[in-house]
C-alpha cells in the first residue's frame, strides 16, 4: 500500500463540499465521504489505475458524484492535491501541482 498525503488546499476543497452537502441533507455528505474515502483506500492500493489528466497529474472520478480526486503518484507516495467539482476550471488544480 502507498503512503498517502493530502495537501491543506484538497483538505479545504473536502470541507467544502461536505459543508455544502449537509445543508442538502446530513445523509447526503455521509454518503459523498463513504464514496470518498473508499476512492482514497483505491488509490493507495493502486494509483496507476486512473488516467493521466496532464503532465503527472491524475484523477480519480467519483462514482455518484460530480467531483474528481487529482492527484501525483511518486515513488511510494500519492499527493492528494485537489478534489473539485468537474464544472470547475481546470487551472485551480493545475496551479496546485
């Protein structure tokens, strides 16, 4: 398994989406960091999975969310370093790397 660290930045992008989804309904944010953290325990098991978006950077699509984990992979390590709505503009996570 692979050593996984997530930057503050991905940390805070967490924390919004959560904040965001308890005001829909307490449930929903459960269900969004259920499929989040078994995306996260993937990742460290196998990071090649996912696809190349630019560069080194690779994400990590959610299943039944509209939100992606981006992410690099060195060594034994995957940096965490963003999970954004797939809407947004791609130079918020591109400036993180």
């Amino acid at each position: 398994m692979y050593n996984l660290h997530i930057r503050v930045l991905a940390k805070e992008d967490i924390q919004n989406v959560v904040d965001y989804y308890q005001n829909i309904t307490p449930t929903l944010a459960d269900r969004f960091l259920n499929t989040l953290y078994a995306e996260l325990e993937n990742l460290q098991k196998n990071p090649a999975l996912f696809q190349i978006q630019t560069k080194n950077i690779r994400v990590n699509y959610l299943k039944g969310f509209p939100f992606g984990i981006y992410y690099i992979w060195q060594g034994d390590i995957v940096e965490v370093l963003a999970v954004l709505h797939t809407h947004r503009s791609p130079k918020v996570w591109q400036g993180r790397g």
